[in-house]
C-alpha cells in the first residue's frame, strides 16, 4: 500500500492497506498509510476514523516524530504525506 501511496494510486493503497489490516489491524504503519491515501483521496472522515484507532494504539506519536523516523523524509511526497497526516488528526 506504501508504493501505491508514493506513486499516488489512491484507491489501489487504500484497497491494500484495508486487505492488510484485516490480516493484522494493529499495524500502525499500514493505519498511517490508509489514514494519508484517504486524506489525499478527499475521504477526510474516513482518515480521521482511522487516525484514531492509529492514535488508540500509539497515543504519543506526532507529525515531527512520524517525519524523524520515516525512511522517506527526504523524499519529495513526505511534506505532503506529513500533511495529509496532520489533516487526518495526528498532532504537529
């Protein structure tokens, strides 16, 4: 679902996110990952459902310790994932 997030195939990484989930929903990653596919996607109620379920399982995570700890953040799309990300109700 990342690939498909990065290449801006909405849909097909939310498709793949929720397929993922349904074998392990505790994956914050995969959340993280649906939650900016359907911010980007214009689904805003949908990714801010997901960011709290994302935020039940790891409360103290921020948009400033996602971005140190995200392998992308120098990519060219991890400004706007950060974005969609704050959108969807991770704190800054």
């Amino acid at each position: 679902s990342q690939a498909n997030l990065i290449g801006e195939s909405y849909e097909r990484a939310i498709a793949l996110a929720t397929r993922s989930l349904r074998e392990n929903r505790l994956h914050t990653p995969t959340l993280r990952t649906l939650a900016a596919a359907l911010v980007l996607s214009g689904r805003l109620d949908e990714a801010r459902e997901t960011m709290h379920r994302m935020r039940e399982l790891e409360p103290g995570l921020t948009v400033g310790a996602w971005q140190a700890r995200y392998p992308g953040r120098d990519s060219p799309q991890a400004a706007g994932f950060a974005a969609a990300l704050l959108a969807a109700g991770l704190p800054a």
